[in-house]
C-alpha cells in the first residue's frame, strides 16, 4: 500500500482538510472583525491638518484618501476641509502634481460644530455681546477656557429642553384629554376646576420659557470670528461649539484625551446632525431594549410550542406536518415577517387596541403605528422556530428514568413537566434563546416596517410613568448603519460612524449571548452534570 | 430496560410450562389456604393479591394467567431469566405500564382492598400507596433535600418545618442521613452510586407508601454498596412490604420471605425462599436456581 493510500486510509488528509477550512473561517471571522475595528477605531483620532497650496489657493485639511495616476487621472490626494457652511461640500481632491510642500501649521483648528459639520481653520477674535474682547492666539486660549462654561450652559438648555419642558407638554396634553371627556359629560365644575389647572400649567410653562430664552441669550453672548484658509470669515457663537482641536499643537496625550472623550460621546450621547454626528446611545439602547422585549415573548411562545408538541400532542402526520412548517418557517424572508407585522400587529392589533383604549386621542394613533412592542413581537415570531426545535431537543434528552422516577412518586404529568423535565431543559432552552438573540439582534428589515425610526424622540424606557413605553417608536444599530451610511446627504463624512456602529452592533450581540451563556452555565452547575 | 441475555434458554420437553390447570398448579402456588411453616409469615394478612393477571404488548403476550399473593411486612423477590415478565409484573402494581402505548391488562391487582385496575382508581393515589426504586439511581438534578422532599411537594406539602422533618426521617430510614446531614443543599448527582440508590429509597419513603417496588436495585452497585441495601430491604420490612425483582440468586436467598419464580411470562413456582432454594417444587425452579439456565 502506498503511503498516500496509508495516509487516506488513516484519516490523516480529512483530519487536515478539515482543520485547513476550520482555519479559512477563523481567518475570514477574524478580518471581518479586524478590518472593522481598524475602520472605525481610527476615526476619533484627532489627526494633523495639513495646509498646501493648490494654484486655486491654499488648501487646510485632514488627509483623508489618497487614489495613484490611473490612466489619464493624474495622482490626487482627498482633504477633509470642513467647512461645509462656506465651501458647500466637506471634501476636496487636490491633484498632487500642483501640490506644494504640505505644512503643519501650530494654529490650525478643528472646531466640532453643533451644525454644519467641522470648521478648519483659524480663529480671528473673540468678542462678547459683539464687543471684541480678544484677537489671535489670545482669542484661542481664552475661547477654549469659555469653551467648558459655554458646554455646561448647553446642556442645561438640553436638560430643561428634555425633562421639565417635556414633562410639563404630557401634563398638558393629558389634561385637555380629560377635558375633552368632561366636555362631552356636560360638568360645569369640573370644567372650571380644569381650566383652572391648565392656567396654572400655563403659566408654569411661560415662566420656563422665560428663563430658558434667558439662558440661550447667555449661550449666545460669546461668538467666534472665524477665518478659513482662503480668508474667508465667519461669525460663529461658542454656544454652539462641541470642541476645539488644535491638533497640530497637541501633544499624544491630550489627543488621547481628545480620543476618549469623542468615544464616550459616541456611545453615551444622542445623535447631531441627521446622525452623522454626536452618538449613537439611543440605538443602542433600542437594540438592547428591543432584543430584551423578544427575548420575553419568544421563550414562553416557543417553550409552550415544544411542550405541547413534543409531550401532549398525539404523535401523527399532523404534528409531523406543524414540525415541518415551524422548521420552515425559520426560512420565511424576514421582510416577509415585516409585512405581517405591519398589517396584523400594527393595524391589526395596535388599531383594535387604539379604538378600544386610546379613543381619546385618535386620529394620533397611539399603539396603531409601529412600536417597541411590535417590533419585538414580529422578531420573536421570526426567532420562535429557533426555539422551538432547541426545546424539542432538550425535552427529549431528559433521561426517561427521571419522568418515570417522578410518575412513580405520583406526580402527574403536568407536575412532572413542570418539576423535573422543564428544570432539567433549561440549559438546552437557553441554547435557544442564545441562538434566537444572534438572529434577531440583527435583523433590520422587518423592523422598518414595525416600529424603527431614523430619530426617536424619546427613549422606550425613562422617568415618565409607566416608565416602560413599549408603544414608542425606537432607533436600532442596524437600521443606523443602514440609515447613515446610504440614507445620509453626507455620507462620505458618515463613513467611520457606519463602522463604528457596526462594531458596537456586533458587541451588543455579543455581550447579549455572554449573558445568556453565563446563565446557561451557572444553571447547568446548579442541575450538576446535566445530560444537554 | 431488561438487559438482553445472549444465551438461548433451553427448552427441553420435560421442562415445558403444563397450563395452569393441569395438576402443577396447586403444589408450586402459594394459595392462601396452603399451610405455610413461618408463623409469622402464616399470620400476617394480604398486601398484594395478583388474580389471573394477563398482559399484552400489543399481540404479543408479556404475562400469562399470572395469581399472587404478598402478605403485609414481607419481602417477595422475583426472579426468573431475562425477559421473563418480573418487571412488568412489578411495573404492574403500580400502573407504570399505563405509560406506555399498546399494552392491554386483564386480571386483578388488590392493594389492600384497593382494585388498582379498576376504572375509578386514582393512579396518582395509587402511585402514592406503591413506591418505587429503579434499576438505575435515578435522583433528579436537584438537591439531596429537594429530592426527598419532592413527594411530599407535589402533595402541595411546603410547610419547612414538615418538610424538614420528612426529610430527615427518610435519609434515616434510608441509613443515609449520617452521610448527607451537613450537604442537604448539595446536588444529587455528586453523590456516589450507592448512595444515589439509598437517596432514591429515601424519595420513595419520604411519602410513606404502603408497598415498595424495587426493579434490580443493587444491578448497577458494587458488592458493598449492594450490601448496604440489602441490610436496608431487611430493616425496611418492619414498616413496609417490599416487593423486589433481582437476577441474583443470593440477594432474593439473603433478603427476601417469598420468593416468586418466572419463566417467559407464567409463574413457574412460588413459595417461602428457604423451601424454593433447598427444595424447589419444580424442576425448571431447580435448573434455574442452581445455574443450568438462565
């Protein structure tokens, strides 16, 4: 026998055929992984401007890409030059060939912006109620210690704008609800005493507005006079100034500094700038949010499935046929899951519960437009298949001297089931939900249809009782991605934001399934040597 | 759950089964009327009464014209080769054969006064009067305490206190509290086989049933740990009346009052152990017994 033969015969190729392809999917896992984490991990990091000049004027920027001579396209390098209130676009090709020697220059600055993108440039003067107040590198210095007041006044604008303002709209809304029904009772009093309330309500709310018209005049005071490379000005006030990087000038660990706090805005902050800037919380907290609500429908649906199809149901050609079409509907597209959602769910269901409950403030449909709620109901009904089959599976690996141990001690069946088959599933139950959550924290097009929104006002879970709003509209990571990257007018700038985000969806995933394997695990040590 | 035995078993013509009617019947069956020569087994009124018990798998018959009696505080071991029908005899007395499709019973089973086969029998009271212990441990994925204690809860019992209480009488009763006492909260399934065996005596004593069915308790321990049980069979009969199904000769000599020999599904010959194992009535009873089959 020859030795390839011998090596055939032993097994030995397979065992290395196999480990080669097992070694291909680690790779192709792995550069996924790596070439999204090098994306987007780089883009918080405040990177030189570099100044050059063109023969149509200098040009100030970031270097952002760079495309070699191909053909008759000479060598061009791409700059990031903000700026997009003046020169129209953030991004500019700048062929090499006139470009002159590239220069850092100590005073250059990127301004993060609350609109508009980035400013690069320089500052010209500081002034104060429109007296000037400073000029040059004074006005930096003493602009970037204005900076940190002017954020602080920000948010406390943003901080009425959300909690008292908001919270007094919902009181006045409920109120003319309940004043809409006293109306149609015809109670004189009752009326009177409500009118009353609104008043006081009212008066409430002017004197917030009052103050707050205040304090934005204050936020207003401070403005920048700033000058682009070309020598164009423009008044900017610092209010409205998130940062200023005078990268050139900073040492690497203040741009760390810079770095940390731009990845903190992004994961805890809400989104600027039709979401191409600031964070990106309230996705991840839908994401989350969204997959805990599934997760919660879909277990006692599946579980309930599998125990009645595997332990009750008379085993036959018409359970083997519900098996087959449960199996398959794993299968179903999922947008097919999206429309259904959509025309039973949310103007099924949420309309008949609208009618029913929320006929006060009908035509604003309450439950009857997409929500958490439905969202999380069109995915538990894509992942229940998922869990069904695990559940199946784990119920028929529970040892059969166990039922009949339990029978014998006289327990009924249902007692049975629910003492020592069900406890003793739970581990292969949770391998379900750990396969369900991979599938449905990713899932984006049946959400569309049912509930996910580019900008969700306010968030499915806060203060306001009842503190769970499982009928508000939601924002997801992968509807953001989505949303961001193709939906955006700037997306060349919105590119990194994709990246990141896709890497915080892939986290959440993951975090989520640590979760429900920690449990799976620490319920397994509790069965001890549990057969699934 | 037999263990099928690769052994053909010899039939030789004169060893073949006569029907019941014929003139064997009387001398090999214990009928209540037979003088017995144990006084107190002589005294002691009926447990189980086994009247003409016949059991089909479908069409295949399992169990034949099957009559039985097991008197109160006494242990009756069956034996017999593989697949001679002792344990779906014993699954009979507590109705375990329901739970499995296509088996038809005729006869009676009398437990006490109780016609377990009537159609107005409780099976889970039932259930609660025949205790069980199976051939393999079988403790659930839960705690030793919860595992005793788990009778007593599907009774709807959760008072501590009672619970408690039963707990440590059974593991007594068991002879494993000594051992257990200070991991009550400690999962089953750490314990070692004996002691599993022991904890699922303990399970089934926890409900203080009136009758104890052992399927080959001892088949998977080793001689020590079967020692122990078998101590505890001969302790337990004070209270309970057990009855044991085994393949070894010497357990059902050591342990049991009665002894009832099988041969493909009919009783071939039932009597004290001691008469059976000096002087067996039968010739098959015989051949068994000393090895010549089975």
């Amino acid at each position: 026998m020859s030795r390839l033969a011998e090596r055939f015969r032993q097994g030995g190729v397979f065992v290395w055929f196999s480990g080669t392809l097992l070694a291909f999917c680690l790779a192709m896992i792995l550069s996924l992984v790596g070439f999204i984490v090098a994306k987007g991990m780089g883009f918080f990091w405040p990177s030189q401007l570099v100044q050059v000049q063109t023969p149509e004027g200098p040009v100030l920027g970031e270097i952002t890409g760079h495309e070699p001579a191909r053909g008759e396209e000479t060598e061009k390098v791409q700059f990031r030059v903000g700026n997009r209130d003046v020169y129209g676009q953030d991004f500019r090709w700048v062929p090499s060939a006139g470009m002159g020697v590239p220069e850092y220059p100590a005073d250059a600055l990127l301004i993060e912006r609350l609109e508009y993108g980035p400013f690069i440039g320089r500052i010209a003067s500081l002034s104060h109620d429109g007296h000037l107040v400073s000029t040059g590198p004074v006005a930096l210095a003493e602009a970037m210690t204005r900076l940190q007041e002017a954020n602080r006044l920000r948010r406390r604008i943003q901080s009425i704008e959300k909690g008292q303002v908001g919270d007094l709209n919902r009181r006045i809304e409920k109120l003319r609800l309940s004043r809409k029904k006293v109306e149609a009772a015809g109670d004189q009093g009752a009326l009177q005493a409500l009118d009353a309330k609104a008043a006081a309500l009212q008066t409430t709310y002017d004197q917030l507005q009052t103050s707050l018209e205040q304090t934005r005049t204050e936020a207003k005071a401070w403005t920048l006079s700033l000058q682009t490379v070309d020598g164009q000005f423009k008044e900017w006030p610092l209010g409205s100034v998130v940062r200023m990087i005078p990268a050139n000038a900073m040492s690497p660990l203040e741009k760390l500094g810079v770095y940390l706090s731009r990845l903190w805005e992004f994961v805890a902050d809400d989104p600027r700038e039709s979401n191409t800037e600031g964070g990106i919380f309230p996705a991840i907290f839908g994401t989350v949010m969204m997959v805990l609500v599934m997760s919660v429908l879909v277990v006692p649906l599946g579980v309930i499935t599998a125990l009645y199809l595997r332990e009750y149901a008379k085993q036959g050609w018409l359970v083997r046929a519900v098996r087959v079409a449960v199996n398959n509907l794993a299968g179903v597209p999922s947008i097919v899951f999206g429309v259904f959602g959509l025309g039973f769910f949310v103007y099924g269901l949420g309309g008949t519960i609208d009618q029913l409950f929320f006929a006060d403030s009908l035509p604003t449909p309450t439950y009857g437009t997409g929500g958490i709620l439905w969202a999380s109901l069109t995915l538990s009904l894509l992942t229940v298949p998922v869990v069904v089959v695990a559940t199946e599976e784990a119920l028929g690996s529970v040892p059969r001297n166990q039922r009949e141990a339990s029978l014998a001690m006289g327990a009924t069946k249902w007692q049975t089931l629910w003492k020592v088959v069900l406890p003793s599933a739970t581990p292969g139950i949770l391998t379900g939900l750990i396969l369900a959550i991979a599938r449905g924290a990713g899932e984006v097009a049946p959400l569309m249809l049912t509930g996910v929104v580019k900008l969700a006002p306010a968030m499915p879970l806060d203060g306001t009782f009842p503190f769970f709003h499982l009928d508000r509209k939601f924002m997801h990571l992968g509807f953001h991605i989505y949303d961001v990257g193709f939906q955006s007018p700037n997306s060349e700038a919105a590119k990194p934001m994709v990246f990141m985000a896709s890497l915080l969806l892939l986290l959440v995933v993951v975090i989520l399934n640590l979760f429900a394997l920690n449990l799976r695990r620490k319920l397994r040590e509790r069965l001890g040597g549990s057969t699934f | 759950m037999e263990i099928d035995d690769p052994r053909p078993v010899p039939e030789p013509a004169h060893l073949q089964v006569p029907p019941p009617e014929a003139g064997l019947r009387p001398t090999s069956f214990i009928q209540p009327d037979l003088p017995l020569t144990d006084p107190s087994v002589l005294s002691a009124p009926t447990m189980l009464r086994i009247e003409r018990l016949n059991l089909f798998y479908g069409e295949k018959q399992a169990l034949s014209d099957v009559n039985l009696t097991v008197s109160r505080n006494s242990v009756m071991s069956f034996i017999g080769p593989s697949g001679c029908g002792k344990s779906t005899l014993l699954r009979c007395l507590n109705r375990m054969n329901d739970l499995i499709d296509d088996v038809r019973i005729e006869g009676r089973v009398l437990l006490g006064n109780t016609d377990i086969y009537a159609p107005e029998t409780d099976v889970i009271a039932l259930r609660k009067r025949a205790g069980m212990v199976f051939q393999k441990s079988n403790p659930f994925p839960k705690s030793i305490f919860e595992n005793v204690a788990y009778g007593l809860r599907i009774q709807g019992q959760s008072d501590r206190t009672v619970l408690e209480e039963a707990v440590e009488r059974s593991l007594m009763g068991a002879g494993l509290w000594e051992e257990v006492k200070d991991r009550l909260k400690d999962s089953a399934q750490g314990l070692s086989g004996g002691q599993q065996q022991r904890l699922c005596i303990a399970r089934a004593l926890a409900v203080r049933p009136e009758v104890i069915l052992m399927d080959e308790p001892c088949s998977a321990l080793d001689p020590i740990a079967t020692a122990r049980v078998e101590e505890l069979i001969l302790e337990l009969k004070r209270e309970f009346t057990i009855v044991i199904v085994t393949h070894n000769m010497q357990q059902a000599a050591r342990v049991s009052d009665h002894t009832a020999f099988f041969w493909m599904g009919k009783l071939i010959e039932t009597g004290l152990t001691e008469n059976m194992f000096t002087n067996p009535g039968h010739r098959m009873t015989e051949d068994y017994i000393t090895g010549r089959f089975g």
